[in-house]
C-alpha cells in the first residue's frame, strides 16, 4: 500500500510538473524559422488526422516564432485540376491545417510545389510568414536570389567547373526556381475555387476580365484643366457616355509603369545618399505623384498609368464615379466622414467587404491585374463629364494611411494643394527665378 501511495503521488508530481508555468527567470528562446516535416496531410490514420487538426499544437508553433518568423511545413502531394475542393476528398487534412494557420495571425501565406523530392509526383509546401515584410524577399527578383546563393552558400572544392570555384552547391535551386514558387500552379486556384457556401469572391473577380462587360479605351477620354477647382491641374474627361460597370481603358492596363518594391528601396536609399542627385529626384516625384502605392506584391510598391487615367483626380466629399470592380468596402466613404487620428483604413474601407484572404491561391496568381486592372465606372457618366477616383482606395495602410486622408482633407478644403500642382508651381518659380538671374 505504502508503495502505490509513493506511486500516485509521483504520478501528481509529474501532472504538477506538465502544468506548471516556467519560473519567471527562464527565458523562452523564439525560432527564426520552424520546419515541419510529418506524416502526409493525405494519411489516413489517427495520428495524422490529430497532428493536422490540433489547434493547441499548431499555436504553440505561431508562439514558438520570432515576429519575423516563418513557418514551412510539406503538404503532400500537389493537387491536380481534376481534384475536388480540398474540403471534400482527401486533401481534408491540408484544408484543414491550412484553415487554422491562416486564423492563427500569419500575415502571408505561400504554396509552391516542386518535382525533384523523388516522389512520383509534384510535392508541395507552404511557407507562412508572421510578418507582411517577408512578401518583400519573397517576391525578390531573380538576380536578387542570384546574389544571396552567391553571398550565403559556400563554394564547393570539387573538380569540374572551369570558373574554378568547384561544382555549383546547390542541384536543383537557383534565382530562376524560387521566381517559379512566387506565382501557385493553375491547379491551386482551381480546387480552391470548387469550395463551396461561399465560393470564394475572388475566383469571379480575379480571373480575368469579363467579356460581356463593354471595355472604353483610352480614345474615348482626353486631358484638360480639371474642374474641381483651380489649383487642381489637369483632370482626365470623358469624350463619349458610360455606362455604370464598363471598363476603362483594360487594353493598357497592363502597360503601368511598375516600381517593384525592390526598386522604391533603392530610390529612396540612393536619395538619402545623394541629395544632389536631381534627375532621382524628378523621377521620385513622378513615382509619388502620378503613381499608386500599392501593397499588393509587398510594401512601398508604385504603378503609374500609361495613358490618360494618369491624369484622374480625386473626387472629394464622396464625388468620385470611377475606381476597381472588386474594390470592396463602402465606395461612398470619403475624407469628409473620416478622422485621421481614428479611423484605419482596414476598419472603415474594408468593413464588411470580405478583405482578402491570407490564403488566397487566386490572388497570388494574378498580382499584377490586382494591383492594376479592373478600373471600371461606379455609375453612368456622361459625355464631357470629368473622371473622378477615390485617393483614399489607393493609399497603404499603416502610418501612411493618416497622412494621406490629412493631406486629402485639407487639399479638399482648399488648404494646400496635392504634389503635382506643388512640384510644378516650384519648378515654374525656379525657372522665374533663373530667367532673372541670367
């Protein structure tokens, strides 16, 4: 009896222990990165229908991360086109972790597939990132990867290659590959499309542009002095009548003038440097004030017009009558309503709208047209009536956010006016000033 009482009462000791929080002098290291490699979501077994469906297992991994940390783990076998939504055969167990990891705080998630693990088919992997940063080594350019294999991986000693610094280290993986795992194969967006109570918003919104919908090109606009008010510049008119949903000039669309994310950095860190550097200057102007800054493939990324819509102003106190087909949110909330100092963007111009997912196969396929196309009319608009856009849609969220709707709400009230009108008016004042000189 005296030996099944010691028993029981270790058996306490252990339960105490389990339970028990870490003294408060231990410290709690975080993991930069956590890779998790266990049985195939596809298993069926018990084991893996608990591993993919824990809850409490997959948290204790989103606290276990630094704020920049990243979570990779193997998903099996990539889909096919044939497949059923995940939800519904026997990829469950993926839809399942999947689901969970995106309610868990991630700020982007990625799949990617790869057809060299020596299986005998594609295997895919999901990389899920705490921080929105990452997106901005994740969609890196291929001569950006190029140059952090040559910095970080060390050189072989092997025979063979003639620049002499032996056999390339790595088989499979170059600059070229990882630009194939920024873009989900077609079959992701399929099966991710066959959910079903909802189907997802973006698998009508993103996948192209509806052929039934009458596309206005750029000849049916022409530029003039805008006609909101004098010191708004030049404005973008309408030559022709339009309907409410009609596409504005989608044949150029394409054709914006991008400054990757990549590129705004360099800018602005060249700027900082050299203060001399004029034409830099000219060319930052132009990005910031003729261009959208958009968050779309990472943060501080610019797309300019390459036609007339360059030109389209803001439409204060709810006037705007253009702006994207599958912007969301309330298109009548404007600067008049809103309060700098309280409202975020992602509260007021995303309620309600569904804000897209973190998981989002169709999204990531399409980046391009997200951040660009789908500019449509938000009613009829008559001939020779002026275009109009609402700024607020076009501004990142964050500290860039307050300062954009101050700026809007004062240029509204006429208390200052927006940069193009102020870079002209100091490029004319200069050119004044140069004459008197001479």
């Amino acid at each position: 009896e005296e030996e099944e009482e010691e028993e029981d009462s270790s058996s306490d000791d252990e339960e105490d222990n389990i339970n028990r929080p870490p003294p408060a002098d231990v410290k709690e290291d975080k993991f930069d990165v956590i890779i998790m490699d266990a049985l195939d979501p596809q298993e069926e077994v018990a084991f893996a229908e608990e591993l993919y469906k824990n809850t409490l297992f997959l948290e204790s991994l989103y606290g276990a991360l630094t704020d920049e940390g990243v979570l990779v783990m193997q998903l099996g076998n990539a889909p096919s086109s044939s497949d059923p939504a995940e939800e519904r055969g026997h990829n469950r167990n993926r839809a399942e972790v999947t689901s969970i990891i995106e309610g868990l705080g991630f700020a982007s998630m990625h799949v990617y597939e790869e057809g060299h693990c020596g299986f005998m088919h594609p295997w895919s992997f999901l990389v899920a990132c705490k921080s929105y940063d990452c997106r901005f080594q994740w969609h890196a350019s291929e001569a950006t990867f190029a140059s952090e294999i040559y910095r970080r991986i060390v050189p072989t000693k092997s025979d063979g290659a003639k620049s002499g610094r032996g056999r390339p280290a790595l088989k499979y993986f170059d600059g070229a590959t990882m630009k194939s795992y920024q873009v989900p194969h077609k079959s992701w967006e399929r099966v991710f499309c066959r959910r079903q109570n909802p189907t997802p918003k973006e698998c009508a919104a993103y996948r192209g542009l509806d052929p039934k919908v009458k596309n206005h090109e750029a000849d049916d606009f022409e530029v003039r002095t805008s006609s909101v008010g004098e010191q708004a510049g030049r404005g973008t008119f309408s030559k022709v009548d339009l309907q409410k949903g009609s596409y504005l000039s989608q044949e150029n669309a394409y054709k914006t003038v991008h400054f990757s994310h990549w590129s705004t950095f360099l800018i602005e860190r060249f700027l900082d440097r050299m203060e001399e550097a004029e034409d830099l200057k000219d060319l930052h102007r132009y990005m910031g004030g003729y261009g959208v800054e958009q968050d779309t493939v990472a943060a501080n990324e610019y797309y300019v017009d390459s036609d007339l819509l360059a030109f389209v102003n803001h439409g204060c106190n709810g006037t705007s009558n253009i702006g994207s087909k599958h912007g969301g949110g309330d298109q009548s909330t404007n600067e008049a309503l809103l309060d700098s100092a309280k409202d975020s963007k992602d509260s007021i111009l995303n309620a309600g709208s569904g804000s897209r997912r973190i998981f989002n196969p169709v999204y990531d396929r399409h980046l391009p047209g997200v951040a660009s196309g789908y500019e449509s009319t938000l009613r009829d608009i008559k001939a020779g009536e002026e275009l109009l856009s609402n700024y607020l849609y076009y501004s990142v969220s964050g500290p860039g956010w307050a300062k954009e709707l101050k700026s809007l709400q004062e240029q509204c009230k006429g208390e200052s006016v927006g940069q193009i009108t102020a870079d002209e008016t100091e490029w004319e004042e200069s050119k004044k000033e140069a004459n008197i000189e001479g």
